[in-house]
C-alpha cells in the first residue's frame, strides 16, 4: 500500500486527474 501511496504523493497532478475523471464519470 505503500508504494501506491509513494507515488501518489510525489505526483499530486495524477492523482487530480484520476479524481476528475472519477467525478465526471460520477456526475455523468
């Protein structure tokens, strides 16, 4: 779990887009 969270954190724009993409296939 870790290592997801690692990289996660070092690359904050990537994890926006996951989010936005998430929520437009949510609000779709």
């Amino acid at each position: 779990m870790k290592s997801v969270i690692v990289p996660s954190v070092q690359s904050p724009p990537s994890m926006l887009k996951l989010h936005d993409f998430c929520n437009r296939a949510h609000t779709s």
